[in-house]
C-alpha cells in the first residue's frame, strides 16, 4: 500500500476533529440540525486551517444517510464517496485552473440535473478568488437564485479578491489561525499514534514554524520523521528546516541588552558562515523583542511560546526595562525596509546590531526633560535660598547700607509667601509666564484679592487676554498661595502713553539703545525677555 503523508491521513473526517474552529463548526452542526442551510458559504482563512476540510465534511453531513443530523457516519455509500473525492454529486473545482466564463457556464448548464444517489448536488471551489470577473459575472444570478437541490462552498486565503456582489450572496466564515498550544497538543498525538520519539520543545519548534497552520506543521513532521526516523532529535529539527535556533535568538538579545558588540558580531558571522538567511533572522529578533516588551507591559497576556522560553524572556526583560526594549523595538521596526531592499544584508545587520549595543547610551525624550527640569530647579533653586528666588537683586532691591529695607507687600492667608517669591516659583514651571508678569503691577486689595495691571507694551497685554493663559495663572498662583487667593486682572496703561515702570527688571542703558531703533512690537519682545540684538541680518540672506 502506498504510503500517506500525516496531512491526508489525519485529516479530519468530523466536525469534532477540526482544530481551532468551534466557532465555525458549532454554527454549521446547530444549521444542520435545525434545518436552516444556506444556498451558498464562503470559507476565509490562512492556508491549512481547514478550510476545504469543513467543506467536504459540511458536505458529507447534509448527504449522510445514516448518521445522526451534523454528524456524518463515514460509513454510508455517500460519505465514502465524499472522502475518496469520487463522488458524482460532490465535485471539487480548483479556481485557479478552471477560472473562466466557459467554465462557469458549463457549471451553470450542469446544476439543472438532479444529484445522481445524494440529496444535494454540492460544488466545492477552492480559491475562489482566481476566478475572472466575467466568470463572477456569470455566476451572480445563479448564486443568488440556485436550484433547490444545489449548494455551493466556496474556499479562499484572500476574501478582499472577491466582489461583493458574490460576497452578499453567501455566509461568510473566517477561520482563524490555529494557536500553537492546540497545533503542539494535536502533534504530540500524532507523534503517539505514529511512535515517534520528539520533545515537546521539538513539537513545539514545529508548531512555530508553522504559522498557525495545522497541515504545515503536520508536513513538517513528516519531513522531520522521514529524515531522523523514530528519533528526533531538537537539533536536527532547525538543521532540516532552517530554523534559526531559539538559543541563538536569546543569545542575541542577551548581547544587545548587555551592550557586547564584539558578540553580536561573532554571533552574525555565525549566522552568516552557517547559511542562514540574515532576513530570517532579523524577523524571529524583532519578534522576540517584542515578546520582550508585552512580558512587561502584560505579564497576563498569551504569548506562543514554551515555558522554559517564558522564564528566560521575563528574566531579560526584567533586566532591560520598558524604556530599552522600547527604543529598540522601534530602532528595528524603522530599519526593516531597509534591510529588505538592500544588497549587503550583512554589513546592514552588523551595523545595527552596534548600534543596539549603544541603545543605553542614547537618552529618550522623557529621560531628556527630566534631566532638563532637574538642571533647571539647580540653576534657580541654588542652596540658602528657601523662597527659591534666583536672582534675588531682580524682584527684591537691596537697601542702602545702614537702612531698613521696605516693607514687603504680603498677601493676607499666605503667610510669608510674597510676590515676588511666587515669580520665581513660576518660572520654575512656566518660564514665559513667569517674565511676562515682571513687566506687571501687583497690588493687594485684600479679602485674599490680587489685583494684577497688564504691563503696558502688547505683547504682555494680549498674553493675559487668553483665557488658557489666566486659567494657568490661576491654577499656579492656588499651588503656591493656597485655595483661597482669587486673581483680579486689570487693564494697564499703553505705553505710548505711560510707561510701565520696572523696579527689577529695568534693561540697561546698552539694552535701550541698541533696540530703540527697532519696531514696538520688536522691542515688546526684548525687553520682556530681556534680550539684545548681536547682529541684523537682511530678510533676502
């Protein structure tokens, strides 16, 4: 007798032998049962998840004569046709060689006959999407309005190939790729069945290589036996399929989190030396980072993968940390189509794998403003200063020696938190804010009141006019003063016609003259950041 591959021999013959599809199966027993058949089905789905294989046995559970209703008894004259695929009322049609309008027509002059010995006349076509939009065309109306005796199934990996106007006339099914739990589950039975001696690690390899396809992974066991016999061996898996080894993997990412370049580089070579395809294995890299990731971000999240790769993937993990793994994830994503495209693979993969290895040495964007605002709160907070005013000589003038200084304006509840120890407060947290103020008059009308008067050049009088702006103002001056304190805005004097007057913040004589020249709004902006004009250049340069 010849010999079976595993994928035709443990196909299954039952809705309770597919894998991965109850929810499929289930709606397709519970029609069966209650008699609620639809004229025309549409399979979705990754290649090897069952798709044909539901179809025949949709097929033989309709047909079957003596098996209880969704159940077929693979006993009868019709199921043992239907599983040979020598049924005369059960026809198979391959899209993509029988894809034309003169194809169609004959399927459309063949379903005015009666089934032969059946009860329906059912047309299986696969890859249903190869068919030419005239031999759609031709189908349309007879889809829609078929004989009562005829039911078509159709099976496709690419439903957006297929025109809606076919796809409104079926029921539509997506099948989903089968998880490797269940794929490794049904290979150690198999494995059992077939007295094959493999790990569950080994299983588990094969499971991942292929793709949540059950027929893929049931042929790679097949190639995997037919080579090591009754023994397999972890090692000879990855040498007979190419699969890159997940230890080699681990190493890797253990080098980049580390930053041993000269590692990642012997490990390259290796790759390289072995005939690995370099691509391959950047893919199962980028993968593994990202299991890096979610074991940090979801701990609780299901991932692939068997429990000994699970305890090392959270120990590196742990040891990286969300911001690392991030930049690197990211690093990869970005150079991909990169290393897709170009014609030195190598030299792309060395490249990066250094730069990898430096990932810690680059500060992120939150890491950044944080370093900036803690070198901010020294430059203005300085040691003996507990109001936190940087330049004191700027809000607070000295007295002359030998004089009292004068009385300091305080707002009733606050104690001794004064405004001019609120504004470098502020700038600690608005620096903008916190210089547009200086050019304004505070005055305490108490009742917790602060009356500010908008300093007289445009630029401070239109800042304050936002509504975003005194809401800001309103929630810092509440931090510092407390809930109490109510703000007060009021309109200054322009300064054509009074300047305002700045006791501390007064620009030097230097200042004045160099900006003088320039427009009002120009010279707003100066003084409110109390800057000065180095060089002019022309608006043409």
């Amino acid at each position: 007798m010849a010999y079976e591959v595993l994928a035709r021999k443990w196909r299954p013959q039952v809705f309770q032998d597919v894998i991965g599809q109850e929810h499929i199966t289930q709606t397709l027993m519970n029609a069966i049962k209650t008699d609620r058949l639809a004229h025309a089905y549409l399979f979705s789905g990754a290649r090897g998840v069952g798709k044909t294989s539901v179809a025949r046995i949709l097929a033989k559970a309709i047909n079957c004569e003596k098996g209880d209703p969704g159940i077929p008894c693979n006993a009868c004259h019709s199921c043992r046709e239907i599983t040979s695929g020598s049924s005369v009322d059960v026809q198979e049609i391959d899209g993509a060689s029988n894809r034309g309008i003169d194809e169609i027509r004959e399927l459309r002059e063949n379903i005015k006959y009666m089934p032969a010995s059946s009860k329906f006349r059912i047309y299986i076509i696969d890859e249903v999407h190869m068919l030419t939009l005239p031999a759609f065309n031709a189908l349309l109306k007879t889809l829609e309005e078929p004989p009562p005796h005829v039911k078509f199934i159709f099976a496709t990996t690419e439903p957006h190939k297929v025109p809606v106007t076919i796809l409104s006339r079926c029921q539509r099914f997506d099948f989903k790729r089968i998880p490797l739990s269940q794929i490794v589950k049904h290979l150690e039975r198999i494995a059992k069945e077939e007295s094959i001696e493999i790990t569950q690690s080994g299983l588990a390899l094969i499971a991942r290589e292929s793709e949540g396809s059950m027929r893929d992974a049931e042929s790679l066991l097949d190639q995997v036996s037919s080579f090591t016999g009754a023994k397999v061996d972890d090692g000879q898996i990855t040498d007979i399929l190419g699969i890159v080894d997940r230890d080699l993997i681990f190493e890797t990412s253990l080098a980049i989190i580390q930053g041993s370049p000269a590692k990642c580089l012997e490990i390259i070579d290796g790759i390289y030396n072995y005939g690995h395809d370099i691509k391959e294995f950047y893919r199962a890299l980028m993968d593994h980072f990202r299991n890096l990731l979610v074991c940090l971000i979801a701990p609780e999240a299901h991932m692939d993968m068997a429990d000994s790769d699970r305890e090392e993937i959270g120990r590196q993990a742990e040891v990286a940390g969300i911001e690392t793994l991030q930049q690197i994830l990211n690093l990869l994503i970005v150079r991909e189509a990169d290393l897709r495209f170009t014609l030195h693979p190598r030299l792309l993969l060395e490249t990066l794998m250094v730069k990898l290895c430096r990932i810690g040495e680059i500060l992120s964007f939150d890491q950044l403003i944080q370093k900036i605002e803690s070198l901010e709160k020294r430059l203005t907070m300085p040691s003996g200063n507990p109001e936190g005013n940087p330049h004191p000589s700027l809000s607070e003038p000295s007295a002359p020696w030998g004089e009292e200084p004068p009385p300091q304006k305080r707002n009733p509840g606050s104690g001794k938190k004064t405004w001019e120890a609120f504004l470098p407060r502020l700038a600690t947290k608005n620096k903008g804010m916190a210089n547009v103020l200086r050019q304004c008059h505070m005055e305490n009308k108490g009742d917790n009141t602060l009356e500010i008067t908008k300093a007289g050049n445009s630029f401070a009088s239109a800042y304050l006019d936002e509504p975003e702006n005194i809401e800001k103002l309103k929630g810092f001056c509440i931090d510092f003063f407390g809930p109490e304190i109510k703000i007060k805005i009021l309109e200054g004097v322009s300064q054509e016609q009074e300047p305002v007057k700045h006791s501390d913040n007064r620009p030097s004589e230097n200042f004045q003259k160099n900006s003088k020249e320039f427009p009002r709004p120009v010279q707003d902006i100066l003084e409110m950041f109390q800057g000065k004009i180095k060089e002019e250049t022309p608006a043409g340069d």
